[in-house]
C-alpha cells in the first residue's frame, strides 16, 4: 500500500510536534539544528508535482539518524506503517507550511547564536501548531490560536517571533 501525501504530511506534522516538544524541554541536548533543517527541507516539497511530500520521507528519515541517533528514536515510530494518522485538513496544513519553515528558521538561529531560552520559547509555542492543524483547539478562531501561541514571545523578548507569519492565520 503505497503512502499518500496527506499521510506524508501527517507523519512529518507528528515528527515536528516530537521534535518541539524536546526542543523546549532542553535545547542543548540534540542537534537540533540539522533536524529542524531536515524537517524544513522535507516540507516544502508538499503539494510538489515533481518530487512531493511522499517521496522525501525515506531522506527525512536518513537525515534524522545521521543528525542525531538518540533523538531519531525518538521520532522512529511515526515513519511506520503502523503509526496511525489522523484525519485532517490537508489543504489547511499545506497553506500553513510556510509558518513552519519560518519558524524552525526561526529556532535554529536563536540556536546559533547559543539563545537558548529564546529557542526553548520558540519551540514551546511550536509544538502546539501540528495540534492546531490536526484540529485540536478548534474552539478557538485562528486569530485567537496565533494570539494565545505566538503573542507571548514579542512580550517576553522585546522582538518578533511568528509576526511575518500572521497572515496566515487571518
């Protein structure tokens, strides 16, 4: 049974969210930098006629155990078979990749230059993304999800975090 873009998408959605969710627990531990380029490099080939989603897991997969082994075992179980994925909205996670892109971007700078409260921040409020894509605050409209996520890092830092990605939440 061959994998679809939507369950691609899916897998890396999961990935990402592990991968946030370390990061903002101890920014220091993993090589984050590379995973988050990894991931990053994977998701903008969604939707791509020539080479999509789909036919970029098995790279990702490589890139993630060549950049960090501890924190690939991690994330082992979303690229099976078995791992189940969710029902969603794939168009909506599509048009939201290039806040992701522009977050890990984001991080992997504060990352670089050792800011580490700033990267741990960054990825405290994007690890709940994925869950806003798979519908898990759909209470809320966009607008409130990006102010209650992103709002508090310009007023804990003094400088904009997701504000270039607004847009795509209005």
């Amino acid at each position: 049974m061959a994998m679809t873009e939507k369950a691609a998408l899916a897998r890396v959605l999961k990935i990402s969210h592990v991968l946030y969710s370390a990061l903002s627990k101890d920014p220091q531990a993993h090589n984050y930098i590379a995973a988050l380029d990894s991931l990053s490099a994977a998701l903008s080939h969604c939707n791509n006629a020539e080479r999509p989603l789909v036919k970029c897991i098995r790279s990702l997969k490589r890139e993630l155990k060549s950049a960090d082994k501890e924190l690939y075992r991690s994330v082992k179980r979303c690229f099976s078979f078995l791992f189940p994925v969710l029902d969603y909205d794939f168009e909506k996670s599509a048009a939201h990749i290039p806040a992701i892109i522009y977050g890990n971007d984001m991080i992997c700078q504060k990352l670089s230059q050792c800011g580490y409260d700033r990267a741990k921040a960054m990825a405290d409020a994007m690890k709940s993304l994925p869950g806003y894509l798979f519908g898990e605050f759909e209470s809320l409209t966009s607008m409130q999800f990006y102010d209650l996520v992103f709002g508090f890092y310009p007023k804990l830092y003094d400088e904009p975090f997701m504000d270039e990605m607004k847009r795509l939440f209005e």
